[in-house]
C-alpha cells in the first residue's frame, strides 16, 4: 500500500455505501511465465493457530490466515486496488449510519452443501458476541445494539441474542448499531464476522478442529504443528475464484528454517524473510524477491494489569525506555533497511496516519531516557524481560534493543523466547508474562481505528495490556460517532495522543513484506494487509 493512501467513503446513490481506498497495489514478482495446474496445491509458511479454527477466536496471523480462505464475509477487499468490495452481500445500505439494510446474493453454500443465508450470519455474530461462548474477538461486535445484553462486564448474559440484528428472511437481514459509526461497514471484512453453517453450532468444539466454511478454500486436515492442509471449493460464488488446488499451510518454529525450504522448493510462499536474510534475499531469489509496503507496525507492550506496572508514574518509565531506543540503527542495521522508525502508534499508509504523535519519546536520547526513568520510580526490580515468540525471526532485534536498553540507562534487559507463536500468545493473553512482550499489529482495515479502538479501548479483544484510560475511552466513542470518516479520523488521532501520555505500547518501526518465493509458482504478489493474493497463485505445470 502507497504511504500516500487515503480512504473515503462514496456515496451511491442515497443510501448505499462504498468504500474507496486509492493509491493501494501490491508489488513484487510473480507475472505469468508459463502454463498453470488448476489442480494442484502450493505451501505457505505459518504458525500453529493459538485456538480452534473459529472464526470469531482468531485474533492472530496463524489462525487468522487460515480462516479468511476458509471463510468469506459480507465483504473483502480486493488485494489489487484496496478497495472494499461486495463478497456474500449483494448490498449494504444504510441512511444514517446506524442502521444497517443487508441484502445477501443467492447460491452462495457452506462446504458442507447447505445454504449460507442471513441467519446464518446472525446466528454467528450472535454465538461470537456472547460472553459465555470465551470468543477472543466477542469485542467486535460491540458496536451492535444488544451487545452489552449477552455480553456484559459483570454477571451473566440477560439473553442469548442482540436485538440489533434482525432477520427478515433468508437474504435479508438488518444491522442495528447502539449508535452511529460512521465506518462500520469496514469492520465487517474482518473475518470475525463470517457466517456459520447450523452445524456448528451443536458442535463448536468438533467444529473449531474440522472448520466448515464457505470461502474459496475447503477445510481436509489439520496435523497439529505440523500443516493444515486445504483444497479448492469448487462451489465457490465469490468474485475471486481460486485459479489454483489449494493451499497447503505449513508450520515453522524458525524463519530460517522456512527460508532454507524456500531456497530448496521445500516451500513455495514465506510470510516474511528472517533478519538473517534481510542483506541477502534479493540477490538469493532474484525476480522472485518481494518487497512491499504493509500497514503494519512493531510495538513492545508492557503487563500494565500488574501491580508494579500499574502505576501512572511508571507511564515516564515507558517514555524513557522508549528514548534510550536507537530505532534509526537497528532499522538500517539488523533490519537491513527493511523497516522505518515509527513515531505514531497507527502505521504509515493507513487513514488517519499522523507521524509524529509519539513526540520526543520516539526520538532517541540516552540521558532524558535515564532521567525519565528515575523520575518514574525505575524498572521494577531494575530488571526487564521482553517476551517474543522464537519462531518469528524476532531474537536479532529485541537483542539490540535490549543493548540499547543496558547501555544507554543501566536497565538489565534480556529477551524471553517462547518456542513459538501459540506458545507466546497464549502466555501474553493469558496474562502469564512479567514486564513486556513483542507485539505487531497488522490493519483488519486501512483506518486507524483499527489500531487504536481494536487494540488500546478498555476491554478490546487484542488489548493484552491491560490497559483502561477513560480519556481515550471518550475520545473514541466521539471518533466512532463522527458524522464522516474524515472526522473519524481526526478525532482518533486526538484519542491516539493520550497514548503518548499514558504509553502502554513502545512504538518501534513499520513494517514492510519482505518475502519471496519457489521457482513452482508465479504471479505471485502481496497487499498491503501482508497477504498474499492468495486465489490468484498459479502453480506451475
């Protein structure tokens, strides 16, 4: 996605509502050198998904990839532009951005064969919302009238249904938000809000593990740590239909061991390069090296739900550690000059992108980080652990940024490397960790609610640190009830400067795809979501 992306609502006609982003494209390699089999399927590196394939208890990239082939929304968006187009909707019109009308397109079946139709909508967003169902992602659906009925903050659900959603027959059903949200319609790409076969919902359990969807892709086996493996949907009525047999996603517990499987056609599509490689991929793979930009962003998030963390004083402990960062050399160095520095909590490229809201905190100096601390109360025990998962390439550059921490303040800091991805997010969500932990977050969507709302809001499904300011809390029910994207996006960089304030995350740098992949395949080329244009893969006869 271009850094200069913006994005804008549409009207069409008097109600309905569409979204435009502009100046998005992916990039890399992969144009069409030869003939193609249909039939066959390629490999992608992946995790192991942190919980049952469900799609609303996915909240990272492991599971999260994996359901959005298997499953498919109301909407997408087309890898190719950015923009927000029409999947099992045929319509979504509303005339005051609280209200919601739903037509759904015909034909359109789960892999089991039975009808996808709006029940099947409103029953999933109903099962995920409800507290008792222990769903990661149940905060989505908050914007929807009801939602505090099945999910409330204490005590038990009143009912098992929302009564902002209503179904009025098998295409038609309405959407009924608490209040205005002037962007909601981007939410619902995300894959939270997919559709659930009736099946499901008398086995969840059995279900998490032999998923049935309705996306281009079609659920065969999953050998845990291993490799869930997937086959084209011949049914398929969505507009991306998979021009190859499958994908076959493989789990990695390193990088470099992905990348060495790539060199040797072990392995057809990375998710990204391993910093060792960084200096070196290009000139390894050549015209099938990628590099693209992605609405991503690297933080290191603290456990702001203990005691010794909770404290506001220790808000200038974070500030300092911040400034005794030296992002400009690790980015060039370590990182090769795949990364920039960042200095806003929201990722360049995205709607609402503000650079410079970190202020002086992003910027690197070792003597206001020292008094910073002090002034704090110091690190608690003078000692700080950063939690990451080892599997993700990620060892090279917390080390650095634990040398700059020991150097330029006399913190003691070592990284704590969990074997793999599930194994650190299972200990970050699970509120096992001491002191801070590696945290990305890549766009659901190109606005920067997405970053802020999703991830700092009190009680937001991806808010793992604990983190409440009722301050920021205002400030994003203002943005979400604005009367137009362009003020919702004013109004969350105001919430975003009370992260500045209150830092519970260190923003370090934005990322970018660096990728690449097997001489098997071709037309191979990634969005701006770090995704793959998946369908469009052609493997090679």
């Amino acid at each position: 996605m271009s850094a200069a992306t913006r994005v804008r609502w549409a009207v069409v006609g008097v109600t309905s509502v569409a979204l435009v982003a502009t100046g998005c494209g992916s990039s890399g390699g992969g144009g069409a050198g030869g003939s193609t089999n249909a039939s066959a399927t390629f490999s992608y590196q992946s995790s192991e998904p942190q919980n049952p394939l469900q799609p609303s208890n996915a909240n990272e990239t492991g599971g999260g990839r994996i359901l959005q082939n298997l499953f498919k929304g109301l909407v997408d968006y087309d890898p190719s532009n950015g923009q927000l187009r029409n999947q099992v909707a045929k319509s979504i019109d509303t005339s005051d951005s609280q209200t919601f009308n739903v037509t759904l397109n015909s034909g359109w079946t789960f892999h089991d064969g039975t009808p996808v139709t709006a029940q099947s909508f409103v029953d999933a967003w109903n099962f995920g919302a409800n507290v008792k169902n222990n769903q990661i992602n149940s905060s989505w659906f908050s914007d929807i009238d009801g939602y505090a009925d099945v999910h409330p903050n204490q005590g038990t659900p009143v009912g098992a249904t929302m009564k902002g959603l209503t179904v009025q027959d098998d295409t038609h059903f309405t959407i009924k938000l608490a209040g205005k949200v002037s962007y909601f319609p981007y939410k619902l790409g995300y894959i939270a809000f997919s559709p659930l076969p009736q099946g499901f919902f008398k086995d969840p359990d059995g279900y998490g593990q032999k998923p049935v969807g309705n996306g281009p892709y079609q659920f065969v086996s999953w050998d845990h740590n291993s490799q869930v493996v997937t086959k084209t949907f011949a049914n398929y009525q969505g507009v991306d239909k998979p021009k190859n047999g499958g994908i076959v996603f493989k789990m990695y517990t390193t990088a470099e061991a992905a990348y060495a499987d790539l060199q040797s056609n072990n392995l057809d599509v990375m998710d990204q390069v391993p910093p060792s490689a960084l200096a070196t991929y290009k000139s390894d793979l050549g015209d099938r090296a990628i590099d693209s930009p992605q609405g991503a962003i690297q933080n290191i998030g603290f456990t702001l739900y203990q005691p010794e963390w909770s404290n506001p004083n220790t808000a200038k402990v974070r500030q300092g550690l911040s400034m005794a960062i030296d992002r400009d050399t690790i980015t060039k160095t370590v990182l090769q000059g795949s990364r920039s520095p960042a200095s806003a909590w929201t990722a360049e490229g995205v709607a609402g992108y503000k650079a410079g809201t970190c202020g002086q905190y992003c910027t690197f100096n070792p003597t206001m980080a020292k008094q910073l601390i002090q002034q704090g109360g110091g690190v608690p025990g003078n000692s700080l652990k950063i939690t990451y998962n080892a599997d993700g390439g990620h060892k090279e550059w917390v080390d650095a940024v634990c040398n700059n921490i020991r150097q330029n303040t006399g913190v003691d800091c070592v990284g704590d490397p969990k074997t793999d991805f599930k194994t650190a997010r299972a200990a970050i969500t699970g509120h096992t960790i001491n002191g801070a932990f590696r945290t990305g977050w890549v766009q659901d969507y190109p606005l920067n609610a997405n970053f802020l709302a999703d991830v700092y809001r009190t009680g937001a499904a991806s808010n793992d640190f604990g983190y409440s300011s009722p301050q920021f809390d205002q400030l994003a029910t203002q943005a979400d009830q604005a009367a137009s994207i362009a003020d919702t996006e004013a109004g969350y960089q105001k919430a975003e400067a009370v992260l500045a304030q209150d830092f519970p995350a260190i923003p370090l740098w934005y990322y970018r795809t660096n990728s690449g992949y097997s001489t098997k395949v071709q037309n191979v080329a990634f969005d701006s979501f770090g995704n793959p244009n998946w369908t469009q893969v052609g493997v090679k006869s």
